[in-house]
C-alpha cells in the first residue's frame, strides 16, 4: 500500500534529474510509504534515460513519457491520475524546489482527522530568479489576487501537496496548476499554506518565458474567474426505498 504519490512534471531536465530524486529518496524515507512518479512531458534528450536506468535500483520510482509536450499541467494531470496513493505530493522538476520541504507540506494533509484540508499550497521565500522573473510574477500573483481572492501569495510554487481525489473533481484545463488554490477553495475545501525555500537552477534552462506567462494567463485568469462564479453546489441525502437493504 502506497500513501504517498511524489509527482515530477520534466521535460529536458537530464542534468537535474539524478540529484532530484536522491534528494527525494532522502527527505521522505522517514515518513509514510511513498512512491515517485516522473512524467517526461515529451522530452528530446535523456531525461527518461536516466529515469529508466535509476529505476533498477529504486523500486519505488515509475515513469510516464509523453510522446508530445502537453505542458506541465497536463504532466501533473497525468501523474495524479497514475498515482497509487490518497495524498499527492508535487515539485518542479529542474530542482529549484528542496525536497526537504516535502515532509512539511505533506503534514498538514496527513494530520488532519477531520478531512477538511484539501491543498497544501508552498509560497517561496528568498525566490533565487532573475529580477525580471521575479518582477512578472509579483504583479501576476497580486493581480490574480484580487480576481480570485483566493488568499494565496504565490500560487507559481512547485511544492504542492493535495488529497488526490480532490485534485481530479477539479475541472481540468491548461496552466490549471497556477489556479489550484481558488480551485480547491471553489469546491469547499481548506487551503493551507507553507512558507518554503527556493534555490537557483543547477542545470539546463526555463521552458517558459515571461512573455508566454502573461499571455496565457489573462486568459486563465478570466476564465477560472468564470468558473468560481458558475459554481453552484447542492447536499444530496440518500432517500430509502422500500426494500433497500439497511
């Protein structure tokens, strides 16, 4: 039985790879029974490689290939999906999110009895990005923010944790991973958040630009804006029938 499923969107990340999911095999080995799922979302150089090669000596680590990049919504999507345990975990796949940090978003989610928590949401400190980078998400978190109101101040964190149920109720669209907060909170569930650390990239380069980021997500934005606002839930109770068992 697996209870906890740690799922890596890659794509083009063969130089970082390696030392990730040592990191993981590390920071988790403690805790619950856990498994890793990398999605190679349609990588050109040898990210599977190196995954399918370190799988002889990790049992508990799978992966899923795209033969075509479906974005890093869609590799999540495809994780969750695949996942064996109730609790999903998530992080970038180029490293800049510690491992380490993995325990402390998964422990609310674990701890909680009642079953209210649905998202675990990382909200970096000290981000190691360029300026620029930086810059572009300051202003798309604040306006998301206001739209939204979602109470989350940086929803572009890799670091998520999050029942995995819950996650695959919520209506699937691309770039859906930067909304997973006013998602899960459209759906009744609590959202909480935990302060993380970033580091700089080890290797290899961005797959987005700050361009594509704000094209794309005016549209994103108006969009899950519709969604919250169309939402409309109801309580059913079960009625008995004569002669239904009891």
């Amino acid at each position: 039985m697996t209870d906890v499923s740690i799922v890596i969107p890659m794509k083009n990340e063969e130089g970082n790879v390696a030392n990730l999911l040592a990191e993981i095999q590390q920071a988790c080995a403690s805790g619950p029974s856990f498994e890793i799922i990398v999605v190679d979302d349609g990588s050109t150089d040898r990210t599977g490689e190196i995954v399918a090669d370190l799988s002889k000596t990790m049992p508990n680590l799978r992966l899923l290939r795209h033969p075509a990049s479906g974005g890093q919504s869609a590799a999540v999507h495809s994780g969750v999906t695949a996942a064996r345990g109730h609790i999903c975990a998530t992080l970038d796949g180029d490293g800049q999110n510690p491992p380490s940090e993995l325990p402390r978003l998964m422990a609310p989610l674990l701890e909680d009895p009642a079953g209210r928590i649905g998202l675990v949401a990382g909200q970096r400190v000290g981000r190691q990005d360029t300026a620029s980078k930086r810059y572009a998400s300051k202003a798309a978190n604040a306006l998301r923010a206001r739209m939204l109101h979602d109470d989350t101040r940086d929803t572009g964190c890799g670091l998520k944790a999050f029942r995995r149920e819950a996650f695959l109720s919520l209506p699937f669209f691309n770039h859906m991973h930067r909304y997973l907060p006013a998602l899960f909170i459209r759906d009744g569930w609590r959202v909480a958040h935990v302060d993380v650390s970033h580091r700089e990239r080890q290797s290899g380069s961005s797959n987005y630009s700050n361009f594509q980021r704000a094209m794309v997500g005016v549209y994103d934005l108006i969009g899950v804006a519709w969604l919250i606002k169309r939402r409309k839930t109801a309580r059913a109770t079960e009625v008995r029938l004569p002669g239904s068992p009891r």
